[in-house]
C-alpha cells in the first residue's frame, strides 16, 4: 500500500534541540556567574547538564534546583538573570535543521499529510514551531500532553496520531531521531520506521530496527520512491 502521511518526531529531527539547550544554557550560566554564582563555566555546564539528565531534559523549575544544590539555596537575583538570558538566547536562535522547511514545503506539494508527534509538552512545542514559521505545514501536532502524558515508545500516541490521520499503519512513515523512542514506538504498531541519522547521535542506540535510515532531511524522498514501489 502507498505511503499516504509521514510523521515526525520534533526535537533533533525537525530541530537541532540540543544544539539550541547548549547555546542556551551556556548564555544562562554566564548571566548567571556576572550576577554572584560561585562556579567556573565548566563546572556549573557539567552540574546542570547532569541534572537534565536526571530530571528531564524539559525540566522547567532546572535553575532553582540547580542552585538549591550549587549553593544551598535561591538566590532570586541569579536565578533571574540566568532565565533572562535563556530566554533571550533561545529566541535569537531557534531554526529548523537545513532543509527542513524545503522538505517540508515539498512533501505538502506532493499531497502527505504530515504531523508531529513529539514528547515535548503541548505548549513548548507549539512555541517552537511558531517560531519556526512551520505550523502551516502539519495537519497536527500531538504533544504528550495530549496523550495522557505518555511518551513514546508507548503505543498511545502512534495510535492516536493514526485515528487523527484515520489510515492503517502501513500507510504511514514515522521520521525520528531515537532508537528506543520513536523507532521502537513506530515499529511496535506496524509503521514504517526512518531513523534521522543527522539528529542526537546519542539517541541513535537500542534494540529496535529502523526499516531506513537517512542522512539529510531530503533523503525523506529516496525511502518514499522506494515505499511506494512495493
């Protein structure tokens, strides 16, 4: 059967999201030793890094517990100006992969339907995307918020994202850049599975196997020619 619509992951498939969390945080953690943090740079990236780790890296409340743990406490004059600067780094900064928005526009003109289906909560990724400019090219976005707060691999959001597009599994491409997250999670309910081999290289390890794998965002077309051959 062809391939009708293609999903995609958000952070580092659409986005270069880690990229984007470094750059961020490194303005944040400056802003933050100017205003008094008794940290080197290096130290304070590691410490904060590995409390991403631990908490997520989608932690909202990160600086006040990076500080709790740096310095005992909250002090609100840092801890501002550290979010300040976050905030505006982020801002000046957040685009799309090269050729995203080309494969994207492209993929619209051959007639997909496309949709996201992300991890990230309902209200940042819909930011990001607005920020990006490309809300206008997916027929939805589907946050874990609006899967019960499940994430991928969970079988949940696949099968919400196929009542929302209402095709069988086979009829769908699922784009990702995690192993145990979205190829897992596509492979468990019967899509085809494309590992975003461009995306966090960290994601690329786990037991499931991708059915393609592509290097750039417009080599989305070469697995589609070969999908819809079969």
């Amino acid at each position: 059967m062809p391939v009708k619509a293609v999903l995609f992951d958000l952070d580092n498939t659409l986005i270069d999201f880690l990229k984007m969390k470094h750059l961020c945080c490194s303005e944040a953690v400056n802003a933050m030793i100017s205003a008094g943090l008794p940290l080197t740079k290096k130290k304070a990236m590691r410490i904060l890094f590995e409390m991403y780790e631990l908490f997520g890296m989608e932690y909202q409340p990160i600086f006040q517990e990076f500080l709790k743990k740096t310095m005992g406490g909250i002090d609100y004059g840092i801890l501002a100006s550290g979010i300040v600067a976050y905030r505006r780094i982020r801002a000046s900064i957040l685009e799309p992969y090269p050729k995203v928005e080309n494969m994207l526009l492209k993929l619209k003109m051959q007639g997909y339907h496309l949709g996201i289906v992300t991890d990230a909560p309902r209200m940042k990724a819909w930011m990001r995307l607005a920020a990006m400019d490309l809300i206008r090219y997916f027929d939805f976005v589907l946050t874990k918020d609006d899967a019960r707060g499940l994430e991928k691999p969970n079988k949940l959001p696949f099968r919400k994202a196929m009542r929302k597009l209402g095709l069988p599994p086979e009829e769908i491409l699922f784009v990702g850049d995690s192993i145990r997250r979205d190829i897992a999670g596509a492979n468990r309910v019967g899509m085809h599975s494309c590992l975003a081999r461009y995306g966090e290289k960290k994601h690329h390890k786990g037991s499931a196997r991708p059915e393609f794998s592509i290097k750039g965002p417009m080599d989305i077309f070469k697995v589609l020619r070969k999908l819809n051959k079969k």
